[in-house]
C-alpha cells in the first residue's frame, strides 16, 4: 500500500494546458462521482486525486492510495476487501480492506488498467453494489467511499483487447482527467525547476539558489520522457554536484544536458545517427568549439568524440 503525498509542485500550473485540467478538477471535485486520471508516468495523478480529494465533501476524511500493478491478485483482493481468520494461510486474524479503512474518505486505485479480468469482476461489483465481502466471509459490508482511478494505460485500447472488461471502464471513467506529459507544458518547465531546486537544496543543505541561463535553456528543449519526477530527479542532482550557487549545463544528468527531441517537428521518429549529430553540434556549438569541453559535457572521451566528428565528416572549427 502506497500512502504517500507527492510533491505539491506536480501540479504547477502556469500553462493553458495545466490550468483547464485544475479547473475541470475543481469544478468535479464536489461531484461525488467516480473519476479516471490519466497520463504517462511521472506527470503527477496522484497529486491531481489528492487535490480532488481536498476539495471534496470527503476532504475530512482518510485520503489512502494503492498501487494495484505492484500486488498480485490474491493479496489485492485481501488488500481492498480485507480478510477473515483463517481464509488463508497466514490470515492468523481477522482484517478490514482499504475499502473499509477509507470510509468516508477517498480510495486511489492507481495503476487500475493492471488489475486481472477476474479481479475486475468483484471490484464492479463491489462499485455497483456499494458493499464488500471481506474473503472468507459471507457478510456483505456497506461502504462509503469516493473512488478514484489512475494509469498510464489507455483503457479503451485495454477494452477493444479485451483486457479490460467495458463496464468496469464505462463504470470508473464519469469523468477524465488528462494530466498532460511535462513537453507538452513547456511553460511549467522553468518555475517547476527552481521549486524543485529550491526544495532539494533546503532538503540537501547545499546553498544552491538559481540556475545558469545554459541550464535553464536545455531544461526546456529537452522532451522530459520521465516528466516531473524525471525533473525533480534532475534538480536533486544538479544541487548535489554544483560548484557555485547556481545549477550549470554540466551539472546536469547526462540524458538531460546532451539530450534532444527523438521525433521530428512532423511528429515523425528521427534517426538515431540525426540525434546524436545534433547533440554533438549543439555541444560543439555552447563550448564555442572546445572539443575537450564539448566531451566532457557528453560525458565522452576527446578520443571518441573525434572518432564520431570523423564518421559523421562533421567539421568544426576549434576554439
């Protein structure tokens, strides 16, 4: 069980994207109704359920998150309906589920789309019904507790694969919520980095309080595959090798700061051998043509970068 609050710069919200999510959130949120966050990983859903859950008739209540992709199936069913004594090995006593342990308060089923076609049956049931049967028991539970859901899968391809039964989609998705990935909110990127930044230096005890404009120039022309959790990886980093007080290119992971957009303006797959090429120009060209500079912001030998400029015929002028 997973009941930790994410970071609240997840839900950093200064592009149009981001802002009509929250107000839709906050506009649902009174809403007694189930509702699905989507988005890939690292964006930030569980932030967006807690925000939900906060400005909710349940907000007094529990607020409780499970991982359903991170259990098997038997000790999910145990985890959300609870157990009796005796109902299987190891159940030495009896137990109450995550269903009965948020009453009155909210449920987080992240990662839904994981959970198998059978245990998706008795969690319908449990949705339709209101109630729970705790395994090995024959007595039904009323339960009162706000259901939300979360994954990085698409449902409705889960459902046209058949492994993902239609009306338990149709039964958790009243509402989406979209959580839009980090590249796709280029104007979060900057004020979320110097949030992160600013907690991982406080957290760190290192005095790093800013960014140098090379850093923060490659920290939005870089696509963040990993998004917010990727930057805050990121920042924590930069905070920990630091010089100076301020966060340079070179502190940066190396995927960050050689890093560049692995699809075309068309939206269409680039060579791998195009990637590395720019990443190599765009090095040579922030070290004004050091090449010894360039290598060690690439992380690479003088040796190999020579070797590179050679089969790619890439002719630079040295500084």
């Amino acid at each position: 069980m997973e009941m930790k609050e994410e970071n609240p710069a997840m839900l950093m919200a200064r592009s149009p994207e981001m802002r009509k999510l929250m107000e839709l959130a906050k506009t649902i949120a009174p809403i007694d109704s189930t509702v699905l966050i989507t988005g890939e990983s690292g964006t930030g859903k569980e932030r967006v359920a807690r925000f939900v859950h906060d400005h909710s008739v349940h907000a007094a209540g529990p607020f409780i998150a499970l991982n359903c992709g991170a259990i098997t199936e038997t000790l999910l069913e145990s985890e959300l309906f609870g157990h009796a004594r005796g109902s299987f090995t190891g159940a030495t006593g009896e137990r109450p589920g995550l269903f009965e342990a948020a009453n009155g308060g909210t449920l987080l089923l992240d990662e839904v789309g994981d959970i198998t076609l059978a245990m998706q049956v008795k969690l319908l049931r449990a949705l339709e019904e209101r109630e729970i049967r705790r395994v090995g028991e024959n007595k039904s539970r009323p339960i009162n507790v706000r259901i939300l859901s979360a994954t990085n899968k698409n449902l409705k391809e889960e459902v046209e694969a058949k492994r993902f039964r239609e009306d338990l989609y149709y039964r958790l998705n009243v509402v989406e919520l979209a959580v839009p990935p980090l590249r796709q909110r280029k104007e979060d990127i900057l004020p979320l980095a110097r949030l992160l930044l600013a907690e991982a230096a406080v957290h760190m005890r290192h005095p790093v309080d800013g960014l140098t404009a090379l850093a923060a120039d490659q920290l939005v022309a870089y696509d963040w595959p990993g998004n917010v959790r990727e930057l805050a990886n990121a920042m924590e980093r930069g905070v920990a090798v630091a010089k100076t007080n301020r966060v340079d290119l070179g502190d940066l992971p190396l995927e960050v700061r050689t890093g560049l957009p692995l699809v075309s303006d068309k939206g269409v797959p680039r060579f791998l051998r195009d990637v590395e090429m720019d990443c190599i120009l765009g090095t040579l060209e922030k070290t004004k043509g050091n090449r010894k500079k360039a290598a060690e912001l690439m992380d690479i030998g003088v040796a190999t970068l020579y070797r590179k400029l050679k089969a790619y015929k890439l002719h630079v002028v040295t500084s």
